[in-house]
C-alpha cells in the first residue's frame, strides 16, 4: 500500500558541495492533497489532554530482563510490551481524510497494553470494532505514532516490521479485486499449495516443514480444486511461515475442521511460549479456547469494557467461556436499548451520496455523485 507522504524543504548539511539550489537550501513544496488539510486541521486544533490510561488495561507477564551491562555504558532497553494502544480516538474518514462532520468517533480515549508472550482473546459483538482495531494495530490505518505502538514502533509508519515479518495480521477470507471481473474474488487459480507456500522466500525450512504438518497440507492441491477449508489451511500456512514477534487473527480458523483446527491453537501457544510472542485472537468461534488465551478483552461501544488475566474469570476454567461471552452480550444488549430510549438520534442512520469515492475498482470511471455509479454511504 503506497504511503502518502508530505512534501516538505530540507536543509543541505554544512560544507556540502554537491548540486542543487543556491545556498544548499531547497524550498518548500506545497501540498494541497487530503493529507495536507488533514496536517492542517490538526495544527489549528487545540491541544486536548491526554486522559489517564486505565491501569487494568496491561497484560501481566514476567519481569522483563534488566536492561543494560554493568561497567559499560547503557544499553537501550529491548520493550517490554508486544501491543500498547494509549488514548486511541479514531473515526473513520471522509473523502477529504478528515473525519466526517458529526460522525461520531469509533473508538474514544481507547487503551490496552500486552506484554511479550501473551495470548489474547479479544471478544465483542457483530460491529463492536474488533477488525478495526486490528487493522489499526496491523498499520492498516494511520493514526497518531503515540496511539499505537507494536514492538515499540507505530506500525503505519514502521513498515519495516510488516516488511520483517515481525508483525504478522491474518484476517478474512483468502480473496482479491480484479479489474472487470468484480470485488472479492476468491484466490482460486490453478496454481498448487507447495508453489504458494515456497513463494515465501527467507523462510526456516523446518518451520515451513512442521507448519504444512500441523496444518495436513498436501503440496500437490490445486487451489482452484479445493475446499474453503483446505484453502484456509494454505493462506494460514503461508502468513504463518515468517518467525512473527506479534501476530493479529481475525476469524481465520472458522473453515478448519476439528482436528487442524486443534493442532493450529496448540501450534500458536507453543510459540506464545517458547518465543514469547505476542497474539491476538479475535473469534466468535470457542470450542477450544476456554484453556488457550491467558488474558481476555471484551470490546463495546469504543471501549475496552473488560480485560483481564484468564485466572480473574473462573468461568474459563470451567470450561464455561460461551456463558461468559453471553452473559457479556446480553448485558451490553440491554445498555444500548436503553440508550436508544434515551436519545434515538445518536443511533439512527442516515444515507447520503458520497461526493467522490475515488477510483472505482475493476471500473474505467469514479464514482462521481448523481452518476450511473454513485455510491451509498451510511
């Protein structure tokens, strides 16, 4: 994904003989994109308060190491923390990449910390904004660096650690766009599992041996002769196979049958374990989990409304996580019926043409408002 960047002047560095203008100085380029009004925006806005971070909010996790070496000079610290939100507040942008006038924010003052070797379930109703957080942890969206910050680096601007490997996300189904042919296009060629995976270069042969193993692939399917689960178990195979320090899930295991889908959790907390990754799960699927996450968090209505060490929830180790997980949604159902009693505005919907959506995918033309193509936006 291109990374939008502003145009700014710079400085030729002293006793620098090389080309240029006059003065070893360049001057500055406007810019005039959506970017740029965004930089804009921002400046004349008041500074506000951060507001305090939730102490509950931080995954307990071993003391990390004692950073530096006695006798020598100070060592930088390696980060303790795998994921740290702190005071996130994100909407969705308009067309201009401002936030919409009177949307209201999807997430507000929202924080959350794990620390290196945890495994978390994050849990939430249909829409409470779990993929979203995700793919803000994921660098998917832009946000302010001291939001987010993964391995220490704010990961939309960090590409390296996607780049690396270090931060892997998996979510939604294994498909694509194509030009003319429509959205969501299922990645079905007629290419086999074994030129997929190997396609991952600078990958440990022996991780790539054991995970076509734990997922039973067979190196001779052809994608576009298989099923969605054995499709699945390749997409896993092939985001999996890079030695992740943090890794996001997002329902990638709702195709597996019960035994892959068994060995893929074991997998995972035996590297939660012996490497000290960091893991994020989200799922409404939780056969198997009651025993496999060490913290919990509970996403509604932008926050994070409960989170804690799996030892805090006894129903867990009962093998009673669906009734927890209910017992949660039920109440929440019951606080937003009585918000809507309570001002029915904030929750209605109102459609309304989208005034440029830029460029129509697979189309030879924008999605102009009032034209053939205009789009609803809600």
């Amino acid at each position: 994904m291109p990374v939008p960047v502003q145009t700014t002047g710079w400085t030729r560095p002293a006793g620098d003989s090389g080309g240029g203008a006059a003065g070893g100085m360049i001057e500055a380029l406007p810019t005039a994109g959506p970017f740029a009004r965004l930089a804009a925006a921002r400046a004349q806005a008041p500074a506000q308060a951060k507001k305090p971070r939730p102490a509950e909010a931080e995954a307990e996790a071993p003391p990390a190491q004692a950073a530096g070496a006695s006798g020598g000079g100070a060592a930088a610290a390696e980060p303790a923390l795998g994921i740290e939100v702190a005071d996130l507040t994100f909407t969705y942008p308009g067309l201009d990449g401002l936030p919409a006038a009177g949307a209201p924010a999807l997430f507000e003052g929202f924080s959350l910390r794990l620390r290196k070797g945890s495994c978390c379930l994050l849990l939430g109703a249909n829409g409470a904004g779990k993929t979203t957080l995700m793919s803000i942890i994921a660098g998917k969206h832009m946000v302010e660096k001291s939001a987010v910050q993964v391995l220490g680096k704010p990961p939309f601007h960090a590409t390296e650690l996607i780049a690396s490997g270090k931060l892997a996300y998996i979510g939604g189904t294994w498909q694509r766009d194509i030009a003319f042919a429509g959205y969501n296009v299922q990645m079905a060629g007629d290419i086999t599992a074994w030129k997929m995976i190997t396609g991952v270069h600078g990958v440990n042969p022996a991780r790539r041996k054991k995970l076509m193993e734990v997922l039973d692939i067979n190196p001779g399917w052809r994608l576009h002769m298989v099923s969605e689960g054995q499709r699945r178990r390749v997409q896993l195979c092939v985001g999996l196979l890079k030695e992740y320090e943090v890794l996001l899930l997002d329902e990638v295991t709702v195709d597996l049958d019960v035994l892959v889908r068994a060995d893929l959790l074991r997998f995972l907390k035996e590297e939660s374990e012996t490497r000290g990754c960091t893991i994020v799960y989200a799922t409404h699927i939780f056969d198997g989990m009651d025993h496999w996450a060490d913290h919990v968090a509970y996403v509604a209505r932008g926050q994070l409304q409960e989170f804690g060490p799996a030892a805090a929830y006894p129903e867990l180790a009962e093998g009673r996580l669906v009734e927890l997980v209910e017992r949660w949604l039920r109440q929440e159902q019951a606080i937003v019926a009585e918000l809507r009693k309570k001002n029915p505005q904030q929750f209605k919907q109102e459609f309304k043409y989208a005034l440029n959506n830029g460029w129509g995918s697979g189309r030879l033309a924008a999605t102009i408002k009032l034209s053939s193509n205009a789009v609803w936006r809600c």
